[in-house]
C-alpha cells in the first residue's frame, strides 16, 4: 500500500490578518517538512479567519485574500518548502453576484475555498457546497456554492478535498467521493467549540470514515474570534472507525502522521464534475511513525480551558495590554478573575473592590483574599461618598438608588479603562443575564464577558474544580472557598440575596436549560415538573430582557444554545397566551 | 370583464400578538365587507407580525400561528363576514426539519405563508418560494420554501397569490404566473422603508406587471418592529403599468379599488405545481369605484415619518408610558424630543438638562427654549457637585475625567427611568456612531436611538424641515435656530467642539457614505476624491468603533445599510494592508 506522510496545521489565525496568518501556515509547513511530510493541510479559511461576516461581501477584501494565495505559494517555494503539498483555506472572489435561482442571495459575491499550493503555483481549488445557515453560521448570506468535486492523485492515491459542512451532509460531495473510490478523504473545518460537541464530531467523522470506506484527516482552527472558540481537536479515523491521531485540544499544533493508503483505483470512472489533478511528492524513506494520540480531559477542564482561550484570545487580538474587573468577594468575580490570570497572567490583570456601604464584612476581606491568592493587581474605592450625593440631588429610594451604586462602580471601572487603556471584563453568569438581573450600566459595563455562556450552577461548578486543580498541582486555590460557599448577593440593600428576587438556582437553571438551551414552550418546560407559576415568572424575566442583551458585551460560547449569534429573537415581543 | 372589488389591508401587527393581531385583520374586513369588496388581502405575516426571527424554530409559538389561522376563519364567519375572502400571511409549521439537499438548513421547521379563507373554513394555502437571506433579512435561516403555485379562480378570473421575495426574483412562481395566464396577481409583503425605496418598489412591481400582463396588488405591512419601520405603500398596478390604486405611507389603511379583469383562459392547462381553488363570491351592483392613489411627501417627510413611526411603535409596543432624554441645548437632543414629542405627545415627554462647569450659557438658554417650544416636561440637574467627588478620588485628568461627565449624565437618566418607569432614548446620531464619538455607559445610555440611522448632515437637514413645515402649519417651530446654526460640541472641556478630534461634517459624513453605505474599500473611498489620509483616519475610528456600537441600543433604520441587522462585521478583525 502506498505511504503518505500527512501533516495538520492547527492554526489560530486573526480575522483579517492575511500576512500573519499566512506565516503561521509558513511556520507549520517548515515544522511538516522538517518532519517529512508529504502533504500539509489547514484548517478553513485559516488564510483569513473564520467567520469573517460581511467581510466577505466587501470587493477589496475578497481581492486581497485572492491575491494571498499566489503570494502564500511563492513564498512557500523561496523558503525551500515546494516540494510540500499544501492544502489552505481562504475565501476567494469577487465573483459575480450569485444570481437568480431558487434561494439564492443577490449579494454574495465570495466562494469558501481550499487551494492547493505546490512548486510555487495554486495547483487546484476546490469551493465549499454545502453553506451553513443555522445557529452561529450565516454563510449562506454571503457565499455562492460550490458544485466541483476535486480529487488529488498523489503517489497513485487518490485524496478527495472538501469543507467542513459538506462533510455533514447526506448526499453531495460525500456521495461521490464513494463513486470516486477516494483512499483519503481531507476535510478543512472551522468548527467551534461547544460542551459534548466531541460527542457529536468524533462520531460523525467516525460514521463517515466507514460509510465511504476511507480514511478521513479532519482538521480545525484553534483560538477565540469574538464570540466564538474553536478548540482544535483534529484528528484522523481509518475506514474501519480506528483514530490514527488526534491533535490536543485549544492549543496551536502540527499533527504528522503516516498513513498506508488504498491506491488509486484505476478502473475507476471519474464522476460527472469531479475534478482530478495528479501532483508528484519526493520519496521519503525512514520508519513508520508511531500514532499520536492526545487525549481530551474530563468537561470541566475543557470548559475551562475554552473561557481562557476566549479570553486570552479576545484580548491579545484586539490589542489590549490588560483586563480590569470589579471584584466584590463573590463567586463569579473571582471565578473570572482567575480565568483572566489563567489567560494572560495575573500581572496583566487590575482587581477593584468597590465596597459600599452595604456591603459586609467578608466581601471585602473575600476580595482581598482573591486578589492575593492570584496575586493580580488590586486596588480599594470605597463608593459611599460619591453615592449619596446622587441618592440626594435626585431624592432616590428603592432600585432607583440600589442601581446607583452598581452605576457608579461602572464609572470607576470605565475611568480606569480610560486612564489605563484596560479592558473591562463584565463578570455577570449566563443565568443573571437570562433572567435580567443586573443594572444595565453598571455590573453589566465591559467589553468582554468570560461567563456569559456559563450557568450559575456551573460557575460554582468550575470555581470547585479550579481550585482542585491548583491542590492537584501544589499550587495555591486560586478562588476563597467562602466566596464558593456563601450564598449569593448583589449587596444593593442589607441582608439583600439573590434568592429574594429569584428561585433557587437549582430551579432556575434547569428552566433555563430547558427554555433556552433546549427551546422548549412555556407548557413543555413545565411538562418536565418545574412549578407552573415559577416557570412563568422565568420565562417571563427571560422574553424582557432581549433588550438588556442586546447591549451588553459579547462573551465566549460554550453551549449549543448562546445568547448571540446563537439564538435570534426579537426584543419588541408580545407572547401570545 | 369580470369585476372584482379588491381591498388591501395595510395594518400594523405587534410580533408574537396573535389575537391583537387577528383583531386588526378583522377590523379590516368589516370595513372591506362595508365597502362591497370580494376579497381581503394582509401584508406578509399580518397575523404573527414580521420579522419573528428565531422564533419560527420554536415548535410551540408555531403551533400557535397554525391554530390562529382556523380560529380567525371562524370569527370572520361569525362576524358575518364569510362570503369576504380573506388571504392572510402568516408563519405555519411546525414541519419536519429541512432535511439535506444542496444547501438545506437543518434547523428549520417553518413555512411563509398567506392562507385563504372564506365560510368559516382554509380553502388554501400557499407558502413563499424565495427566502431572503441577505441584508436585514434571515428566512433562509428559518424557513422551508414553497413549490407549490397558487392560483384562485373567483368570478371567472384567475387571482395568483405569492409572497414578497417571489416577486423579486426572475424565474420561479412568477414564470409560472405567466403560463397559467392570471389575470391578477396578489402579493403579501413586509417590506421595510429605507429611504428612495418608493424609486426601486414601484418600478419593480410596475416592471412585473407589463412583463406578465397582469394586474398586481402589492400589500405591505406598516408599523415598526425593533430597527425596521414597514411604510405601508401598498399599491396596484395593471398590465400596462398604471398605477390604479396606492395607500398612503405610515399609517393602517384598508385600500378598496374595483378592477375589471381579463376572465381566465380556459383553453390553458395548469403547469405543473400549480394548485387551482375555485370560490364562489356573491354579485354586487353599484356604481366602480373611483381610482383612490396617494401620493408620496418628499423625501425629508417621508424620513421624519419613518422616525416618528419607528419611536412610536418602540415606546407603545413595549409598554412604555413616557420617554426621557438629555436636552444639551444641541441640534441632536433637540431633534430627538421633536421627533419624541411628534411620536406619542409631548405629556409623555420628559427633558432633563444636565449642566456641567463647561457647558456653555447657550447650552442651558437653548435646552430651555427647546423645552418651552415642544412643551415637554422639563427639569435641570446640575452635574458639577456629582462628578467633582468621582474626579477627585480617582485622581482623573484628560479623556477618562471627561468621560465620567457623560457618565453622571447616564446615570441620572437611568435613575430617572428606574424612578418613573421611562424608556430613555439615545440622542446620538449615525455619524457619532460609526465614528465610536461617545461615551460608553455615558451619552450612549438608553433603549432606543431615534437618530441611529441618521448621518450629522441629515439631521440639520431633518431639523430645518421640522421647523419650516410648522411654520407653514402656523406652529412654532420645534427646534431652536441657534441649536441649528452652533457649531457642534460635546462640552466636555473648556471651547471643545467635534471638529477637534473629527474632520469637517461634510467631509465625514460623504466617507462614510461612501465606507458604510455603499460598502466601498479604502482605496476606492479615496478615489472618489477624499484626502487619504483622512479617509485612514475615517475608516480606522469605523473599523475600532465596532465592539461599541454592538453594546448601543437599537434605533430605526431608514438607509440601505444601517448599523445592527444590516451590516455584520466581527470585531475581532485586524485589517491587511
């Protein structure tokens, strides 16, 4: 059976970056090479970013990612890599506006690319078919597809070419590349994170690799773009299921791996529109390399890991030197400021604590306490004398003047950020902003939430393993155990708790999964045994607060259903009953 | 020729409302069936309302747009009104997922639809074929198209029924309108107003018309629903292009015209996909009805309309008594409370000035004045005592010091809202925006900016209109003249004004124009004559500005592309030169 060395490049490209991301491609095609590689191959759009939005609508844009692709393949071949068949990912065109027909969309004028780069020259192009239009992805808005199949012929192998989405599909490209008789199939992905997301990816390609028979290298970008975190994970499945390698996760990486492949069959009819392009690759000699196999850890490690790239990401894309956050000594402010420090060092990271003067004893020493157990910058601005005077001029009582104090905690945070150049990180959960519970303006100020996507119960959840895994290690828990075990409160008014305006949050999470997350109706959420008032009273707190929502910061996601790109409602809404 | 009395129901649906909504269709009916007419046509969705977004894939909300429909047909049936065919638009499913196919969104579980009703009962139902999915729309995203055509043989004549998108598209169920040889066309829209729109709608439907032979009633919706104002406009054309019928802008209307109508073509067999009902209308006498044609205002009118629309049906659906705003004695706020005031009644309008230790003596003079000319509720807040304490604790100077002014000024604003229950409203305008000249969490504070989509220029241009069209009223122009003819000014420092850190208004707002609008590169932009440098300036503050405005409140739109559903770009982006 003929060898073929193949090699993936999990890059973490910034959207619009064409020179830079284009050196990491440089820099995986020396380390393939320098590892005997036969082929390289990106993940999508790894030239450009992904999702690269209504960019790809813009003419200029679409020109210089078309002219990165000749320059990437020059460049390849004067650092000595032409002999390396490289697979990359870019959007390409102008093209004429995608015109007429059934659904189509009058203005996209870009395809969803993956080049073929050799000895200097684009050797072949292949053009995503199938363009996602649900959940986090809009392509159909703003690509034409693709109807050409491409097969590559290298060392009498045949190796069938497609993205992403294309290998979700019945039928379509998958369908051919069975007639085409492929002995490897290569899949450019762009495939975000999700919680129990390898339960459902790894399986796929798994099916896939069996039902066609071959050998499937399914490669994916790694890294934060606004709201979403691609986490890596590629990996390559032989037709009878077995994973030959698997890349680690959230990390940038060269996979390189031998493959003994079925040769092409000869006999074969090429399919109507399948394209095939034969290339010659050197022989290589030397010893077969062992499998390399990384595993994943266990689900809170992974979420974790994923708010920490989201935020790290976020922040050293958009060209901040540091973060600054509120800390009021409980649970979700230390959970974030420990994922801050996790992402770009403690160093870089500005804790306040903005104590009132309803705020108790162990907030503040909580908040010290974070602040040193992580060892971030920190800093006290006691709040009261620049309340009252507002409370008075304006003679406030109630939420009116609860929210003052939250408002003029967002100003001292915002001075700072303007002082110091900081990013404010806005620390409300998932479930707060569900819900509406918070002031607009004052804890919700910031441009970056890391726990937007992450329910109340599951911030405890990881605040626990957090702390476990610094025990693991030797190292100091970075987050007081008190914060974890008090019960929650927004200390706007004394002896307030968050239970005074909200049900347990046992309850309140499971409605909320079950509303949002699983978009169930009112009538089947209740089904599932929650109180009827109760469920109500949430689903009446979550349809009002669209607007709050909408203005607030965006924030990594981590489950199949976020409030974002994910999940689109209108904020003007009279629910029928 | 066959006669029909055809009545187009121009209303003003609120999304989610499905009894209000009903309502309303049936209140048309009654005055349809008052004036003799046979059939009853709605805009797209009349009884959901339009745009439901995501909430065409929840199963439970679609179950009750299905039920809404038979139980409408009865209370028209009860209301006396069976003989009255009634076609309405509505959302139908919930169908099995989209499954597979080139291009298939799987999560999609709805139809686009205008059902006929007559004598209690669903005689048919059509659903659209062509799912935009581009600008502000999203149904690619959350609808299964049609294949089916319809067409109604009433009294002799063949009547089509398509939806919107259906006529924009060459090929498709319009071809097929020509084969079956209709001999009128009805069609269900919800089209939003941007500005010129009347210069692209009427010659297609006019272009339509002729190219089929056919009379078409086009039927939009009116009223506003988040960031798009449907304008009304419904309008009918015969087969040689003359405008016969056309209902006035912004407001509901029932349109009732008689039409005399080619009989069908018995001879021509059904293509194929081409489902024919046949209801039986009873006989009129009387007299034809004359021609009823609206004209349209000027483009200024027509924009202040749409503004005054999109704020009214903001505040009214959403359950807000009153607004409040920041009077700074500038044309942007002084604006805003016109329009306010225009909207829902200067009672429910409350201005606050909130003078600072830089504001000017006609800031205040002006602000008063404004107050007086709209007769709104007026109070003044001093700022001064309020920032010196935040200034002087944290030690601030320069921009972040500055800042925290515009800060104080939200959070009076949000108290004032917390306190009595307003909506407050954002005055600035498209050009602040797009530029990122605001303050975060300061100026930009409030749920809804009626000058999201307007550019600096236009808003002079808007003011100057206000104030002549009062005085030709014999009203006292709204705007005070000095707040028209100062130059600009944020007066957060001593003699600040905007062209400090901006080029002159006329050299912004035509690049932005140009970068926004029309979606230019850099480089053409500067071809079009602007200074490069400026134009790298310009478009350095746009593509910096995005993380800002994803966190401001919506506004209406009233340009072809406006910030929110229009334009999509990351944030995350770092440009390649």
């Amino acid at each position: 059976m003929p060898r073929l060395r193949l090699a993936l490049a999990q890059t973490n490209p910034i959207v619009g970056d064409l020179a830079g991301n284009a050196e990491q491609v440089l820099d995986a095609a020396r380390a393939a090479a320098a590892a005997g590689a036969d082929i390289l191959v990106t993940g999508e759009m790894a030239l450009s970013g992904y999702p690269i939005e209504d960019l790809a609508s813009r003419p200029g844009f679409l020109a210089k990612c078309r002219d990165a692709v000749p320059t990437l393949a020059k460049r390849l071949q004067d650092a000595g890599l032409g002999d390396l068949v490289v697979i990359v990912g870019h959007p390409d065109g102008p093209f004429e506006p995608r015109l007429l027909g059934t659904s189509s969309a009058p203005t996209a004028i870009a395809q969803n690319c993956a080049s073929v780069l050799q000895h200097g020259h684009t050797k072949a192009r292949y053009a995503k078919h199938h363009l996602p239009n649900y959940s986090v992805f809009d392509e159909y808005r703003v690509f034409i597809p693709g109807d050409e199949l491409l097969v590559l012929r290298l060392r009498g192998v045949d190796v069938a070419v497609i993205v992403c989405e294309d290998l979700w599909r019945d039928g379509g490209p998958l369908g051919r590349v069975l007639e085409a008789d492929a002995g490897l199939l290569v899949v450019l992905n762009a495939s975000p994170f999700e919680r129990d997301k390898d339960e459902v990816r790894l399986p796929l390609v798994t099916r896939r690799a069996i039902e066609t028979n071959t050998t499937v290298a399914y490669v994916n970008l790694v890294g934060g773009q606004d709201d979403l975190v691609f986490d890596g994970d590629s990996v390559v499945v032989d037709g009878t299921g077995d994973i030959l390698a698997r890349a680690p996760q959230f990390v940038e990486h060269v996979l390189v791996i031998d493959l003994d492949l079925e040769p092409a069959n000869l006999g074969v009819e090429l399919p109507d529109n399948v394209r095939r392009v034969t290339l010659t690759v050197p022989e290589h000699s030397g010893t077969r390399l062992d499998r390399d196999v990384a595993t994943l850890p266990d689900d809170r490690e992974q979420l974790w890991n994923a708010l920490v790239l989201g935020l790290r990401d976020y922040v050293d894309k958009n060209g901040f030197s540091s973060v600054a956050l509120g800390l009021s000594g409980g649970i979700d402010s230390a959970v974030c400021a420990s994922l801050a420090a996790d992402a770009i060092g403690a160093d870089r990271v500005f804790g306040v604590s903005m104590p009132s003067r309803w705020s108790s004893d162990h907030s503040r020493s909580d908040a010290d306490d974070t602040a040193e157990r992580i060892g971030l910058h920190y800093s006290v601005e006691p709040i009261a004398d620049l309340v009252l005077p507002i409370e008075h001029q304006l003679d406030l009582t109630g939420v009116a003047a609860e929210n003052v104090q939250a408002r003029v905690r967002g100003i001292i945070l915002m001075a700072l950020s303007n002082a110091h150049g900081h990013l404010v990180l806005t620390t409300g959960n998932k479930t707060e902003l569900s819900v509406g519970y918070s002031t607009m303006y004052g804890d919700s100020v910031g441009g970056f939430a890391p726990l937007k996507d992450v329910p109340k119960l599951l911030v405890w959840d990881l605040a626990r393993w957090r702390n476990e895994h610094a025990a693991s290690l030797g190292e100091t828990p970075p987050i007081p155990e008190s914060s974890i075990a008090k019960p929650p409160s927004a200390e706007l008014r004394p002896g307030q708790t968050d239970q005074d305006s909200l049900p347990p949050y046992e309850v309140l999470d499971g409605i909320l999964d079950a509303y949002i997350t699983n978009a169930l109706g009112r009538e089947d959420v209740a089904a599932l045994g929650f109180d009827e008032e109760t469920v109500d009273f949430v689903v009446g707190l979550v349809d009002r607060s669209e607007w709050k929502r909408r203005q607030g910061a965006i924030g990594p996601k981590i489950s199949g259903m976020a409030f974002g790109r994910d999940r689109r409602l209108p904020i003007t809404y009279r629910p029928s009953h």
